[in-house]
C-alpha cells in the first residue's frame, strides 16, 4: 500500500528514480525532490493522520462509553481550529511559526478537551455530554466565523486552506517533531489499555477494580489533545476518521480489548488515509478531491450505517 | 413540437402582426450593422438610428440574455424583449470596483449612489464619499438591504452575476429599478474587458469619451504587443498558486493566458483548452515549471506569505532566484484600474520579462515580492 | 470481617444508620424498601460515597483509608445489570476481573488464567468462554459477573439487587450458588433484594432497613410476617 501510494501520482515515478533518490540524492533532480520532499511526507501523514486521529477516537468513545464520541465531536479539533484561528488570523509572528502552530493547536485541544472533561464530571448522561459538545463545536464555529469576517484576506485564507485539511502540506524537515508527537500519544495510549479494558464496565466497576478514574481522565484527554492537536495543526482539522476507524476496528477485530483495539486503530487508520489519498491522487488529473471532503464521503454514510445497525 | 412551443410560436405571430398594424414607426430588431464592440465576447452594442441596443450574454448559461434598449427619440418605441433604460439624470449602485473605474474614466462618479464594500475600493473621492454618507455600502452583492435600495431608487443596479440572478429581482422589477448584470471579469480578451466601458458610456450619454479612451488604450496595447513580437528569447512563465491542496492556474485560453502571449512569453500551459482555472497537482507544477524564469501571481505580496501558505513553494526555481511578481501591494488598484487599462498590465509584464527593451522601469500595478 | 460502626450514610441528610458485622462464610440479604437506602450503603462500602458519621472497617483497617488498589483487592462490586458489550466474550469479560492483580499492560499471567478458569468453574459456566456477551440470557449474564467477582479473589463480595432481572428460576439458581460459593469458598457476600421468599427458602441471614427507626436490623430466623411488620410497614 505504501510502495503504491509512492508510486502514484499526477507525475510518474518509477523504482530506479526511488534507488538513485536513496543512492544518490541531488537536490537539482526534480524526480527526486518529488519523492524526498513530496510524496514521503504526504505518505507519512497519511499513515500518521489516520492512526492517530482513530486512536484518540477510540480513547474518547471509551472514555465516554459512546461510540459516536470521537475528537471531532467533543469540540476538540474545534478547540485546535479557535486557536489557530486566533494565531493565523491575528498575523503574529511567532505564533505563525511551527512551533507556534502545533503549541497553539496543542493548547486548544487541550483546553477544550478540560472543558468536555470539567462536565463530564457533573454530566452522567452521555447523550447530555454529546449535545455539549455539539453545542461547544457549533459555538466554537460561530467564533471562528466571526473572526474569519474582522480579518485581513490575506491571514483569512491562510486559515481557510488549512481548515480544509491538506496531507500535503507538511515539510521533510517537520517529520519528526511530528512523529515524535504521534509516537508520545501511542505510547501513552498503549499503557493505558489495562484501565481502558476496566472502563468498558463502566465506572463504578472500574473504580471498584482498582481504576483511579479522575486521573485515568485526566491522561485520556491529554493523550488524545496531543494526537489530534499535533495534526490538526500540520493538517488542519480532518473529520469522521476518528469517529468511524475505531468502530470500523471493532467491527473487524471482534474484540474489544485495548490491546487489539489499539494496534488495529493505528493499523486501520494508517491504512484508511493511505487508500483515501491513493485515490485522491488517482484522480488528481481529472478532478479536485480535497481529502477532507473524502473523509467525510466515507464517513457521513457510515455513522448512518452505525445507527441502523444499533451498534449504540 | 409540442404544444407549448406552438402556442409560443402564434403568440408570437399574433405579437408581431399587432405591432406591425398598430405602430406607424418599424421597430424590428436590426440585424447588426453598426456594432461598436470587437472583442467583448459577453457584450454586443448596436448604434441604431432609433437607438442603443445592449445585448448581455450569460457566460454560463447558452440561452440567457440580458436586453436593454436606450431610446432616441422620446416618441419612439421599445423593440421587443428589451427594457428600457432612461438615462435623463440616471444613478445607480455598482457591486464590482471596475466599475467606480470606468464610471470614473468617463467622469461620472457622481452617478453612483452605492458601492460594493469599501474596504475593497481604490478611488479616494468614493471611499470619500462613503465616509461622508453620501454614497451607501452594500457590503457584497449577495444579499442587499432592499430598504437601502429603495432610499436610493436608483435608475439600475449594475451586478457582477456570480450567482445565478440579482438577489431581489423580483421585488426591484416591481419598483421599477433595472437590475444589469456585468460579466466584464468573464471576458478572457484583456481589450474586451476594457470594451465595457462603452456601456458605461451608453448608460451615462459619455459614449464619445468612452469610444476615445478605448481607442487609446487599443493603440497602445497593440503597439506595446509589436513591440515584442520579434524577439526571439522568449520568457518562460508559471502563474497561479496553490489553494487547498491544488494548484490553480490560468487556462490556455483565459485572460492572464492572452497577456503572457501579448508580452512575448512563453506561458507553460499556453496549449491548455478553456477560458477558466486548472487545477493540477504541486508535483505537477515542479515539473512543468523546471525551465519557468517567472513566477506571476502568487497571490501573496512576501516570499514569506508565499512559504506559510505554500512551504514546498520553495523548491520552485522562480522563488528560489526571487523571480516572482505580484500586483498584491495594492491589490484594490489593480482589480479596479487592470480592466479600463489593459495596456498597463501589459507594460508591467513586458517591463518584467524584457527588463533589456523594455526603455520603462517603473510599474503600474506590479512588483517583485518582499 | 466487615465493621460497621454506628455509621450513618447518604448523600447531604442521613438516608440510614448501621452498626453490625459481616463475617466470612455467610450470605448477606439486605431487604428494605425502594429509596431506604440499599445502594447506598453498598456505595459506602465500597468507598464510592463518602459516610457521614461512623466508621467502616476491613479487617481492622478503615475502608477510607486504603488505596483503591487496596480495596479492590478486599472487595469486589457487581451492578444490578450486565448489558453485555458488543465483541467481548465471557472468558475477557471475567478476566476484567484481574485487574488488581496484573501488571501495567494488563498482561496475563499463567496464575490469572488458572484463576479465571477456576471462576468460570465455580459458578459452573465454563461453556460460556468464548461466547460474546451480547449473546448470553439475562441468567448467563448475572452468572459471568458472579465469576468476575470471584476473579477478583477478593473476601467480600457486594451485589446491587442480582435478581432484579431474573425469572424465577433464574433467581433461585443464583441465590443457591452464592450460598453455596460463600459457604465452601469462605466468602462474605452481601447482596440487596426483593425477593423475600427466596431469601427466606435459603435461609439467609437478613439485614433489614426498618421502617420506622432509619436503622439496619439483623435477623437469622425472622418469619415473613416479622420482617414486613419491620421493613414496609
């Protein structure tokens, strides 16, 4: 999938450009920019969106015990867009950097990753916390919206492409920071199976098995502000690939265990944004797909799928 | 046929043998004998003796026209299918900025009485104006205040018809307020955009000065055109930029395509069919663009604007050698003043892909980015 | 053993007060009226909810000052219902009950498997391993979480009204093992009821919220007559 992800694309590469790239590299040689500086960073972010975006969709929807919660939902990449936003559309300078941007759509999901958190103490109803969320998310929209309308065009569509979502707009050289930040969230997210599996009970039987609920919380959001924070900001908000991959996972595992659950996230993503982008490249000759638009192809029909199979 | 068709066709009949009858004067439409515009592809203006006839094509949509008539003689009569439109004391209100310009090009800014927004206005004595109050801004055209509108009653509403019609057709035709669609930024010759100011000329009874500035303009847009002609070295150009995760450049047979022609240059996708946008892939570009010497608009005035919205932008060799131009330092100017001057962006393109013959070294409305 | 002493609980307001012992060996019934308090109390025990006046001590040490760790290897809780949950089987549903014992990835251990086995056996579902949760009865249900609690290897054992949902077969089925369990495992196994007949049929020793005072009563041998007179007169 990944050889042929490479492969494909409006410009044909073939497999001694890819050798004389790795042997060889020039920088003069536009077949091996291609493959250096565009086709392994927009392979990598696939791979990379869809895991992580699965794997914090499935910490929520445990977490919650719902499985139409994901990061999407909650208002959290809402959280990553207002701050963006706010950075992009204000034209500070600092913030517009990279680091900048990851630290400030980090901090967004974050703070509204509390925010869904601070009432689902007080909320027991998930459906209560769903519609909360919703309201944050349209909330969030409305704040975005007036921002957007006080900006200068110039900042107003540097914000307006990246919230339509790009795999292609990350760099070689900004590669590890993100993969650094994805591998942090899977390892946190791998030792927190043991509690996740104790969750499935609910949580006075987690609490009674020994789960330390208010900080088994506390880890889930920032785990999860973390994954989807570090790519929305490299990405921009992607939708529905982290509320229909973890169900899509269970459904093809048959199990519900963390363990499995996890490393078929990450397996199911990766491969999910792999396959979405193959075909977006398929078909860049002949027509524009933005891989936000994609998703949601896919993914809009599949909740509805969800619900009429009562998988609730 | 059907039946509708046929019972179109008698009416029809019936229509025209009652005017025949009842009228003393023949008001027939005319078969084109005196047309005043050559390379507008949306507008055609008759100079009949018994009148001006306006005829807008819908750019889109085959069958759709747009007709106005402007009487001679105030005894005479309307031809069928066209509206009226009295030009003793007209104002209006005009959504696109070419429009202040060509108003302002035949001295009639004090016809308008509303605008688009003024954030987007480059004329001074309008932006003035709305300041004062005395002109009102209708932010964009999709969805005026009908209120405002009927404070002005203004003699028509000139529209730039993105969307299908003019929002409140319905209730402005029952006021008695024209509402005209202008496609001038739908024309893919530079010299047939330039070719609306004639019906600006026409609507304000300015038709002398229009017909004398386009002369002008045509003069010297096809001397500039000579010029170059000859020259054997020919500039390789790649324009358009990256929005989403696309490229968008101009087609082979669009408006900035003709330009670069115009200028002597060899535009990469010079061969490509159609009048609008392509969308093609960033590594797509990198290759078309491995012999490109410019890059024309990027739609952002610094290469570092360039680089946040586009980091592989960079790996293009016009920014690599700093070689890109743009006309976003004042963008206002350029979107108002391009289509009245043709033969200034023509200049600017030529200065910048001829720097060695070109005897002019300042430019109009572009620049090299920051 | 498990102590109650004087202890008053509830949410803001006192809902009842104990002072009693449960010992190992025995089941428990605790009959009262819907709202006098029932899950409360279990709540309490737990640790769930705070008390307002007393004390609860395990085995010599107060349930409010052991770590969560260390209750949930003490005591273990079942809910009223197992809904069941789409793809989970018996056998990783009652390995949930592991928990305190395995490491920080939750792996099994060889003593844990043998253990869950072991459960399974007790309660006498084994055949119930690899089936989904999703599709077991009601019955099947309430028996898995009988095995879960004993997975947890813990003395106690706390039931919020296992009946509540079973025909009755089901219910007598239930009740026989668990005196049975509490007995040859030496538990102590306090659950909440309804069902008066079956706990009396088993010859329970009851605890019984009394109507009139707010406060638990204990009763080996109490007739029916006895115990409505107490609880819901």
């Amino acid at each position: 999938m990944m050889i042929v992800h490479v492969l494909s694309g409006q410009i044909s590469l073939n497999f001694s450009d890819i050798v004389s790239a790795f042997n060889t590299y020039d920088a003069t040689n536009t077949n091996h920019i291609i493959f250096f500086e565009f086709r392994i960073p927009r392979m990598t972010m696939s791979i990379l969106s869809g895991s992580a975006l699965a794997v914090s969709g499935m910490l929520m929807q445990t977490l919650f015990n719902n499985p139409l919660a994901g990061p999407y939902v909650l208002g959290i990449n809402s959280g990553a867009s207002l701050i963006v936003a706010l950075t992009l559309l204000t034209g500070i300078p600092f913030f517009t950097s990279d680091f900048g941007l990851i630290s400030g759509a980090l901090f967004g999901a974050l703070l509204f990753g509390s925010i869904i958190l601070y009432f689902s103490f007080y909320i027991r109803s998930n459906v209560s916390l769903l519609l909360i969320g919703l309201m944050i998310s349209s909330f969030v929209g409305a704040l975005i919206t007036t921002l957007e309308s006080m900006s200068a065009a110039e900042q107003l569509k540097s914000f307006t492409f990246w919230s339509f979502g790009s795999l292609q707009q990350t760099a070689l050289n900004q590669l590890p920071l993100i993969l650094f930040g994805c591998i942090v969230g899977f390892l946190g997210s791998f030792l927190l199976t043991k509690p996740l599996n104790a969750m499935l009970l609910g949580e006075t039987s987690a609490k009674s098995l020994g789960i330390h609920i208010r900080s088994f919380r506390i880890w889930v959001i920032a785990i999860t502000a973390i994954l989807t924070g570090t790519i929305t900001a490299f990405c921009g908000p992607i939708a529905f690939v982290g509320l229909a991959i973890p169900n899509l996972t269970r459904m093809l595992f048959q199990t519900q265990n963390h363990k499995y659950l996890l490393l078929g996230n990450l397996l199911i993503g990766g491969i999910f944004m792999l396959t979405c982008d193959t075909i977006i490249q398929l078909v860049e000759p002949y027509f524009v797909l933005p891989i936000n638009a994609f998703t949601s192809l896919f993914g809009a029909p599949f909740v509805v799928y969800i619900v009429l199979k009562k998988l609730i | 046929m059907d039946k509708v068709t046929r019972m179109n066709k008698v009416f029809h009949l019936f229509l025209i043998l009652f005017f025949a009858t009842a009228c003393s004067e023949n008001v027939q439409v005319p078969l084109s004998t005196k047309k005043t515009t050559n390379y507008a592809r949306f507008l055609t203006i008759r100079d009949e003796k018994n009148g001006v006839y306006i005829d807008i094509k819908h750019p889109d949509r085959k069958n759709k026209e747009y007709k106005f008539f402007i009487k001679k003689d105030s005894n005479g009569k309307v031809p069928n299918d066209y509206i009226e439109i009295k030009r003793n004391n007209p104002s209006f209100i005009v959504f696109s900025t070419t429009h202040i310009a060509m108003l302002g090009q035949l001295n009639q800014l004090k016809t308008i009485k509303g605008t688009c927004a003024s954030n987007l206005i480059y004329t001074k004595e309008i932006r003035k104006k709305i300041e004062d109050k005395a002109i009102i801004d209708f932010g964009n055209e999709s969805n005026p205040s009908l209120e405002k509108i009927i404070s002005i009653k203004p003699t028509a509403i000139i529209y730039s018809g993105f969307s299908a019609e003019f929002s409140k057709n319905k209730e402005l035709q029952k006021l008695g307020i024209i509402t005209i669609p202008n496609f001038d930024w739908k024309e893919s010759h530079p010299l047939g955009k330039a070719e609306w100011i004639l019906f600006f000329g026409y609507l304000t009874g300015t038709e002398d000065a229009a017909k004398k500035h386009l002369e002008i303009v045509q003069e010297e847009y096809n001397r500039l055109k000579k010029s170059v002609q000859g020259l054997s070295k020919r500039a390789v150009v790649l324009s358009g930029s990256k929005m989403g995760d696309f490229w968008y450049a101009p087609a082979g047979e669009s408006y900035m395509a003709q330009l670069f022609k115009d200028a002597g240059a060899n535009y990469i996708y010079k061969n490509t069919k159609g009048t609008g946008s392509l969308a093609y892939s960033q590594e797509k570009i990198l290759v078309d663009a491995k012999k490109a010497d410019f890059w024309i608009n990027p739609g952002s005035p610094s290469y570092e604007l360039v680089k946040l919205s586009n980091p592989k932008a960079s790996f293009l060799v016009p920014f690599r050698e700093k070689k890109v131009f743009c006309y976003t330092k004042d963008s206002n100017k350029y979107w108002e003043l391009s289509a009245i001057h043709p033969e200034w962006v023509l200049s600017d393109l030529i200065t910048i892909f001829h720097p060695s013959t070109s005897k002019k070294s300042n430019l109009y409305f572009y620049h090299t980015l920051d | 053993m498990i102590s109650l002493k004087s202890i008053e609980v509830g949410y803001d307001t006192p809902l009842l007060s104990a002072n009693l012992s449960l010992e190992l060996g025995n089941l428990y019934a605790l009959v009262g009226k819907n709202g006098s308090g029932k899950t409360t109390l279990l709540q309490s025990i737990i640790g769930m909810i705070p008390s307002i006046h007393g004390e609860i001590i395990l085995d010599e040490k107060s349930i409010h000052a052991m770590t969560n760790l260390e209750r949930a290897q003490k005591i273990a809780f079942v809910e009223t219902k197992f809904m069941g949950i789409n793809y989970l089987t018996g056998f990783e549903y009652v390995a949930i009950g592991r928990t305190p014992y395995t490491n920080a990835l939750g792996r099994l251990s060889d003593h844990d498997k043998m253990q869950i086995a072991k459960s399974l056996e007790i309660v006498g579902i084994t055949y119930l391993s690899e089936k989904h949760t999703t599709q077991m009865s009601d019955g099947e249900r309430q028996l898995l979480q009988v095995a879960r609690a004993l997975a947890q290897e813990t003395q106690y054992i706390l039931m919020d009204e296992p009946t509540a949902f079973l025909d009755y077969s089901n219910k007598r089925n239930l009740i026989e093992k668990l005196k049975k369990i509490a007995h040859e495992e030496q538990k102590c196994i306090l659950l909440s009821c309804h069902d008066l007949e079956i706990c009396l049929e088993n010859n329970l020793s009851l605890l019984i919220v009394s109507e009139s005072e707010k406060k638990i009563e204990f009763r080996n041998n109490a007739s029916k007559e006895e115990i409505l007179q107490l609880a819901f007169s």
